[in-house]
C-alpha cells in the first residue's frame, strides 16, 4: 500500500459565481472527488473508500492566508501561521524553516522506515538560482533536508519525474531543454509507474495558485485542463489498496475577481483504503498526522 499525496497550490472551494472557474467549466477529476459540483455547495461524504470534505486553511491567523505558512502546515503538522503570528509566503519564514528542516512528512515517513519521492522536477537554472539567494520553497527545503535528491532533466528523461506543468512543454520551449512533450495522460501513467517503488509519493502542482493571480479565465483553463486530465487518469487507474490524497494550502484560483489569496476552505479528497483515518480532519494542521497513520497501520 502506497500514499500517492498530490498538492494542488491555491484552490479553494469559492461560490457559484461567473468568477470562478470551477462553476464556469465542468472539470470531470473534481466532479469525480466531490460526487457532483466544486464550490462552497459541495456536500461532504464520506464512506469506507471515498471522502469529501472542505478543511480550514486560515490556522486561527487573521489575514490571507499564505504558501510559506500554508504548506509549512500541511507537511509538518506544525501550525505554522500561529508559531510566527502571521500568515507568509511564498517562501518559508526563517521562523518556521526548521520544521521543515527536521519534523516533515518525509522525515516521519523515512523514521517509519518508508521510502517518500518528491515526483517534481526542476531545470538546471533553479539549482543556480535557489543556491545563491539560499531560497528553497517548501517542498524542496523539506526533500534536501531529507536527503533526497530534487530531480532535474536526467529523471524527465528517464520518465521517473514530471515538470511542474505536467506535459513538458515550458522547459522545451522557454528554457530550451530538449525533452520531449507528453499528455496529462501520459504524465499520469510515469506517476504511477513510479508509485510502486516507494510508499509516499508527492506530486506538487503550483500552476493554479499563478493563474489565480492572473484573473484571467483563460489562464485558469490552461492550468486546469491538463490538471484535470491527469487526475482524471489517477484516479480510474490507481490501485485499489493505493490512498490517493489531494489538498491545498489556501484558496485563490476560485475567485478571480480578487488578485489576492481567499479566506475560503481548501478541499480535502482522499480515495483508497486509508480514507478512515481522515474522518476527523478539520484543518491542515491535521493532513501529516493521518497520512503517517496509514502508515503506522502496517507496522
């Protein structure tokens, strides 16, 4: 049994409005998670294999909620907006690093002597960048201090890692790597190719939190297409005994009528045999702790 734990960056659960993206187009992945539409009108469920529910992101901090904050949260178990007294991103507060640094999922999870992978992939110049300005986003501070590798062009390559928009194309095109490119379908197979070799796999999808920031409808398509298609895939053909997990840090993409993050409830969908130890979560401060008790049901 494996944890397949896809993060999707700044997707709330808004209302039913021409601003938001989700009720202006039907999304068949979403539709799927939440047995019917996606916004603040969605009723939770849960049974023994399925649930649906909308968790709090705003940690008891007034404010908008952040990534820094946000993510730190959700992968720690750490309430990361209360310990430094404000929500902030997009980067980890030097605050909160060390939780990241010492006490997230990957580390849980290697201490329960499980194997975790971070899917992402990144170009060579982000290592370039991220080393002389020490910035690491959440994600990448918590893989290193680890001491997993964060993947490049030789893992696309070798089909054991995914860019950050799925299909390939922005390395290809901006950055001019040659890689080939591949459909959202095709992206979702290489993941679970992949799951089979480990016990916790990460996938980390940030397109949707940009293009929340952008306020256009065309963006959100963009980013939401493809994102569609590959869950849509994942969640026909994952295995049976695999738990799927898929949240978000705070809200955004949901209402483009603001520039800004949203105070909305993120959702939380959770497919497999584990979904029973999710019953009780009401925030993201709870999410690592019910992974890591899949986990600890095997020992």
């Amino acid at each position: 049994m494996s944890v397949i734990f896809i993060f999707i960056d700044g997707v709330g659960l808004g209302e039913d409005e021409p601003s938001n993206p989700f009720s202006e187009n039907r999304y068949e992945s979403f539709e799927i998670l939440t047995g019917g539409f996606f916004n603040k009108k969605s009723n939770p469920f849960i049974n023994k294999d399925q649930l649906f529910k909308p968790i709090d992101a705003n940690l008891g901090v007034k404010g908008l909620p952040q990534s820094g904050t946000g993510q730190t949260t959700l992968f720690t178990g750490k309430n990361a907006a209360k310990e430094i007294g404000k929500h902030f991103g997009p980067f980890p507060h030097s605050g909160i690093k060390p939780f990241l640094k010492k006490e997230s999922i990957f580390h849980a999870v290697k201490e329960l002597g499980k194997n975790p992978y971070f899917m992402n992939a990144y170009p060579p110049i982000f290592f370039k960048h991220a080393a002389k300005r020490n910035r690491w986003s959440c994600t990448t501070l918590m893989t290193k201090s680890v001491g997993l590798k964060l993947n490049s062009t030789e893992e696309v390559l070798n089909e054991s890692a995914l860019t950050a928009e799925i299909v390939q194309n922005a390395w290809r095109e901006k950055l001019g790597i040659d890689i080939p490119k591949i459909t959202p379908t095709d992206a979702a197979k290489r993941l679970l190719n992949v799951v089979p070799d480990y016990d916790l796999v990460l996938y980390e999808y940030y397109l949707t939190d940009k293009a929340g920031h952008n306020q256009r409808p065309e963006d959100a398509e963009r980013v939401l297409s493809p994102l569609n298609e590959f869950l849509l895939h994942i969640i026909k053909h994952k295995k049976s005994s695999d738990t799927l997990v898929i949240t978000s840090d705070h809200g955004n993409l949901e209402d483009l009528s603001t520039k800004t993050h949203t105070r909305n409830k993120v959702p939380l969908f959770v497919m497999g045999e584990g979904t029973v130890n999710f019953n009780e979560v009401e925030s993201l401060v709870q999410v690592k702790e019910n992974i890591l008790n899949i986990f600890s049901e095997q020992q």
